[in-house]
C-alpha cells in the first residue's frame, strides 16, 4: 500500500466533476486550466488520463487507487487492460472508506481489490441496494490481522497465542504510551479498537496514514531489533521477502461480530480474529457493467493468485519500482495469464 506524491482533494473536487459530466460534455486532462484540451486517447500509464465526456458509453472508467501497493500496482495493470480493449480509463486515489460514498454517487466505477476482512458489511449493503455489481473473486484467499517479526517472539513468550499479549504488553511499550503495548494500523477499518476492548488488550492503537508508513516503522524497528506488533495482511510482499507470523486470536465466526453474547467477552463483540481465509473481489458500478459488457466479462475472468499480489506489493516495496514501472514489469512476469483473461479482446 505505497503513498502516492500526487492525492486530489476528492470531496469537492468530485461533487463538481460529477455535475460537470452529467449536464455538459467536459475534458479532463493534466494541463494548466488555461490549456487547450487534448482530444487525442492517451492510453499510457504514466499518468492519470481523460478521454472527452461525451455519451456514457465513452466517459472513462474510474479505477480507484487505494493506500496500499498491491492494490494500486494491480488497478494500473487492470487499467492497461480495460485500454486494450478500448476502454478509456482514469485513475482516482481515494481512500477505502471514501470508495463507498463514491460508488453510491457513480464517481467510481472499477475496485480491483476489495477485501472481505475490512469491507464485508459495506458490500453486502452495497450490492443489496445495487450501487455495485459483484465482477467474481479472486484465486486468492486474504487474511488481515496482527503481526510480528520473527525475531520479536521470543521476547513474548507464547506467541503466537493472542493470550501471551495479555502478560507482555509492556514490552511493546513506548515512552509516550504509559506503560500499554502500541499496536499499529493503518487508516482501514479493521476493529482493532473493539477487539482491544472485547479482549481486555493493555494496549494503544497508532494509526499510521498509510502501508508506506507501516514499511518504513517496521524497517527502523527491525534494523534497532526493537519490538513492533503491527497490522499485516496476505497476500503481501512479506510473504516471500519476511519472515513473521500472525497472532492467533480466536477463530473468527458470523456470530462474533453479531451478537455480543457469543464468545468470550459477553457484553461485546469482535473478541475473535479476522477470517483467516477471506475473499478478495473485483467490483465494479452498474454504469461500467451496461456500458462495456465486453470489457466486464473479461474482468469476470481476472484471477490474481496469491504469488501474483504478492509480487505486485514486494515490485515497489523491495524492489524500489514505481507503481507504472512495477504495472508492466508484473505484465511481462504473468503475460500469459492476463492474455487468456483479455482472449480476442473487445
């Protein structure tokens, strides 16, 4: 989940675009406000793009950039394959809990990577009330939970028990914490402050903006050897590149984050861990499923594997690509996969 240097003010500046776009045909590019605007297809990945907003059928599809780097390496590399079947694209950061407002207003129209562990309610009331369509799962199978580096467990005797946190939250004190463990996150939603709560957890959670954060702690952390518990998730660059483990908190169920009375805290919920074999999905609005039928049904056909994400993220956080350069560098590693998903084209 690599930061990008370029974030636009999406709130106000997407109200306007959406007006813009239904009442009158606009152009969109990267020049100055007084430059004349380019009405040539720019299908290159090196920068966000517009075509003209004439019929639907023409306006580009929004793909949304999220805050972490397989996710934004993977939205590049579906975008790439959306221009080869004719299918003009744009890129739009926003962030995970922005994305559903935006689908609701149709300001984005293609998700990627949408994970069960920190979305699965807002899907569920999304596609019950049609503001998005479900474009299938992917190969791989997603976890998100708390996370070590392998040289800390022995400095908790017990890990990977959740319960070892129980009696050594001070080693992942630090001097501004009073003595609580500091747990750190990211800007997703992923219920670290209830489970805290539902578990009895002496620890602080320490929300970091986004993975590009999370990298550069967990670099500064294991160069010193210092103790660090942190979110993670897979697939994930640490996959193949780290060595670490997940804590095990108590296995996930329906019921735990339904009914307070399930489980071992009987007054809340969420004191169990995070589905330790979630989906992955691609969703899309209902404007792009009506408008590029074609363009939909080979989406329909994107299966990322674990290994596939996985290198997505390790291409810029190990191997210093940026997001286009790691975009086709993942397209010349898995060519004939992505080949048989995009067939004869559009």
């Amino acid at each position: 989940m690599t930061s990008c240097k370029l974030r636009i003010k999406f709130v106000s500046f997407s109200l306007c675009l959406a007006l813009l776009c239904h009442f009158l045909p606009a152009y969109a590019t990267d020049a100055k406000p007084d430059a004349k605007p380019d009405t040539k297809p720019n299908t290159s990945i090196d920068k966000k793009t517009e075509t003209p907003v004439t019929l639907d059928n023409k306006r580009p599809a929004v793909i949304a950039l999220n805050d972490w780097a397989s996710q934004r390496v993977l939205s590049w590399v579906v975008g790439r394959l959306l221009t080869e079947m004719k299918v003009p694209v744009v890129y739009q950061d926003i962030k995970v809990d922005d994305q559903w407002g935006a689908f609701r207003l149709g300001l984005l129209d293609v998700q990627v990577e949408l994970w069960q562990g920190t979305n699965f309610k807002r899907y569920d009331q999304h596609i019950l009330k049609g503001f998005i369509v479900n474009a299938g799962n992917h190969t791989a199978t997603a976890r998100e939970e708390w996370w070590y580096p392998s040289y800390v467990k022995p400095m908790c005797p017990g890990l990977p028990d959740w319960r070892a946190l129980l009696k050594c939250s001070n080693v992942f004190a630090t001097p501004d914490s009073a003595g609580r463990g500091v747990y750190y996150s990211g800007q997703w939603n992923t219920k670290g402050g209830i489970r805290v709560r539902a578990l009895n957890l002496n620890f602080n959670i320490k929300r970091l903006e986004d993975d590009a954060a999370l990298w550069q702690l967990l670099w500064q952390s294991m160069k010193q050897r210092k103790p660090i518990i942190m979110i993670n998730w897979t697939p994930n660059w640490t996959d193949t590149r780290l060595i670490g483990e997940f804590v095990e908190f108590p296995p996930y169920d329906d019921l735990c984050v339904t009914y307070a009375s399930w489980g071992l805290n009987k007054t809340l919920r969420y004191d169990c861990g995070n589905p330790i074999s979630g989906w992955v999905k691609k969703i899309v609005s209902p404007r792009f499923e009506k408008n590029h039928p074609c363009a939909f049904r080979a989406l329909k056909k994107v299966a990322f594997t674990t290994q596939m994400m996985s290198e997505a993220a390790a291409l810029v956080i190990t191997d210093k690509y940026t997001e286009q350069q790691a975009a086709i560098k993942w397209m010349e590693m898995f060519k004939t996969q992505w080949e048989e998903w995009v067939g004869e084209g559009c």
